[in-house]
C-alpha cells in the first residue's frame, strides 16, 4: 500500500498545473462549506442570544386573549398577572420581570414618528434583559421621562433634555397624549430597539395608555435549555401562553435553514464541477501512462492494485484540495468569529425591526472543518472510481506495445 501511495504522490506532480486547475474548485467549494456554515451558524446564534437578551428572554409569558399575530402591539385582551403565576415563579426563585408594548406616536413640535412604547419596571427588566450591550446618552428614564431609541431620536432630532409629547390609545379606545421629558439615546445594538423603541417606567405608561395588566412576562433562566422544561409547566396556567426564546426565533431561524441550503446546492455544484475535473485528470493521465501501466502489470501488479493506485492519486489530489480548502476557509471563519462585522451603518439593518444584535460573530467550531477534509476526500474517491476502474481493464500485452 505504502508504494502505491507513493506512485499515486509522484503521479500528481508529473503535471502539476494540470493537477493545481483541477483541485480549484474542490478548494472553493470545501472553503465555501466550511465559511458558510460557520456564518449561517453565527447567525442564528446571533438571533437567538439577541431574542433573549432583549426581547423573549428564555420563557415568554403572554394572557390568553393577546393577539400575538397582531402588528401593532394590541393593548386589548390584557389583564394583571394571575396570582397563580407570580406565586409559582416567586416560589421557584425564577427571576422575571413584566413589560407592557404598546403603539405610540413620539412627536417633537410639528414632526412626528410611530414608535413602540416598551413599560419596564427599571429594576427587575435589568436582571432579565442584561444592559451590558448598551450605550446611553443620557440617563435610564425616571418619573416622566423617556429613554429613546438612538437611531429614532436621530430621525426625528431629538436630544437629551427635549420635551416631547407622546400620544396612544388607551385600553377603553380613547386618545391620550402626555408631554415627558427626553433622559436619554440608547443605542443597544438590536435594530428592534434602537430603530424605533421608546422605553419609559412602567407607571408613565399606565397613565398613558391605561392598560390593565402587561403585554407578557418574561423568564431569565441559569441556561437557556431549562426553558424547554419551564414553559410545559406554565402554558395553560390561569389561561396564559407560554413559548420558549426557540418559538420566538422561529421564522428567523426558518430563514437561516432556507440559507444553509442554498449554500449546501452551491457547495453541492462546486463539488460536482471538482469530481468531474478529477475524473477527467484521472482518464487523461491513464491514457497518457498506458505504456507504464503495461509495464507494472506485466512486472506482476494485479488489476485491483493498478485499479488502487488511481484511487489513492485521486484521494490524494481531493485530500490536498480539501485541506487547502479547509485552510482558507477556515481561517476566514476563524477571524470573523474574533473581529467580527459591524452591520450597525448598513442600511438593510437600519430600517429592520429585528432582534439582531449588528456586531455580527461568525461561529467558529472544529466540526465544519474536519468535515470539509472528509467530504472533499470522499468526492474525489468516488471520481476516481471510473477512470480507475478502465485503467485496470487494460492489457498488459497491448499496453506495454502501445505508442
């Protein structure tokens, strides 16, 4: 085997640029593989620490009668927080906190913008939704005061210290309007939030808008798989809904799996195009060794082992592509996994309403990589197959009088 191996090396390089056009795609497509993944990866881990870190938290608990297919943040079907609820989750330790959302219109003198009103109680929503992310201009919201979304305030020139009216609709269908006063910017890295977010205490909003209980009720969890047994135990409680941070991510993450597949078709094809380049290579390099191949046969190598000696050279050129694929594009994944992307000035996340925190991290694991090496190793074994197989076919008689 050791010999053959060593024929299938010193074969490759008889034509090394032959060798070097062929493996082109096969180092593209395992380098596409391994980058790919890592990003659609990252994105979802992305999504899905943003989701918990500012919107769902690990278990999200809404009222029975919540429209959550709504777009505009309903206030109607609210009511307060079943005591069967509380008891449960004080009983437990489970930290949570309560937040009402809810439609308003920010207007600063004669401009105005539609925003989502978000209710929190300032202690409790912090040991939920961790403020580590945030940059506030200003200060967090007291009495009446707000804090504005950064990239909202900017659109509608707002700024630190600024009177503003905030107007809603109340729970009873009325229109109410309060004029507050601007504490701060927040810039938190999710679109969601800093697009068009105007958070305030909760006892501001219960005068604007009046609303009998909060939108939902938020779980933060030791580790985010507990949610899974968390949200079985509280759904149906006193005809509250439970989802887990996964329900919330759902369509996000839909899209995420329509991305991995289009990046497995294109690897799929890119690898097709190397199979075929190696085959071919194979087939042109067995006619062009006709002679040579007479002459082992002749000397006593059998058809299975002339037959293993194309295998191994084809294995051998999709091993060293593979490699070099796995090279490059795994040290692409591994630098974007530390650097990172900053999206925050790209317009398509500006205008998005997303949990999607815009300093963007590749994931970064070993699994992609030693499946690339082997996924490109199998691809050229099974190309090598055909043109193998013809070569061990031949006569040693007629080979070695070949021209």
């Amino acid at each position: 085997m050791t010999f053959l191996f060593g024929l299938a090396l010193r074969n490759l390089t008889r034509n090394v640029r032959r060798s070097l056009l062929t493996s082109v795609a096969a180092v593209a497509g395992v380098a596409l593989m391994v980058l790919g993944f890592g990003m659609v990866d990252g994105l979802d881990e992305n999504v899905i620490r943003t989701g918990i870190d500012s919107e769902s938290g690990h278990v999200l608990l809404r009222p029975g009668g919540y429209d959550t297919e709504a777009m505009n943040n309903p206030i109607d079907g609210l009511e307060p927080v079943p005591t069967e609820i509380s008891a449960q989750l004080d009983a437990a330790g489970v930290t949570y906190t309560e937040r009402l959302r809810f439609d308003v219109k920010l207007i600063r003198g004669a401009d105005g913008l539609r925003a989502t009103g978000l209710a929190v109680d300032p202690e409790r929503d912090a040991k939920v939704f961790p403020r580590e992310k945030w940059s506030i201009d200003g200060a967090l919201p007291e009495g009446r005061q707000v804090l504005v979304g950064a990239r909202l305030g900017r659109i509608l020139g707002v700024a630190v210290g600024d009177e503003v009216i905030l107007q809603a609709r109340t729970s009873m269908g009325a229109q109410n309007a309060l004029s507050v006063v601007v504490s701060g910017l927040v810039t938190t890295r999710s679109p969601s939030v800093d697009n068009g977010a105007v958070i305030m205490p909760r006892a501001l909003a219960d005068e604007l808008v009046r609303a009998p209980g909060p939108s939902e009720i938020a779980l933060r969890l030791d580790h985010r798989d507990e949610a899974f047994t968390w949200a079985p135990r509280l759904n149906g409680l006193s005809g509250w809904k439970a989802t887990t941070w996964r329900d919330e991510a759902a369509d996000i993450l839909a899209l995420n799996d329509i991305r991995r597949k289009a990046i497995q078709m294109i690897v799929f094809m890119l690898m097709a195009i190397a199979a075929t380049g190696i085959a071919n290579t194979l087939i042109m390099a067995a006619y062009e060794r006709v002679r040579e191949v007479g002459a082992l046969m002749a000397m006593g190598m059998s058809p299975s082992q002339v037959k293993m000696m194309f295998v191994l050279e084809g294995a051998a050129m999709g091993l060293v592509a593979s490699f070099v694929g796995v090279l490059v594009g795994g040290a692409a994944n591994y630098h974007l996994s530390t650097v990172g992307i900053d999206f925050s000035k790209s317009a398509n996340v500006e205008a998005s309403g997303i949990a999607f925190d815009t300093m963007f991290y590749t994931n970064f694991t070993v699994g992609p990589l030693l499946g690339g090496l082997a996924f490109g190793a199998v691809v050229a074994i099974l190309a090598s197959f055909i043109p193998a197989s013809s070569a061990s076919k031949l006569n040693p008689a007629d080979a070695v009088r070949a021209d």
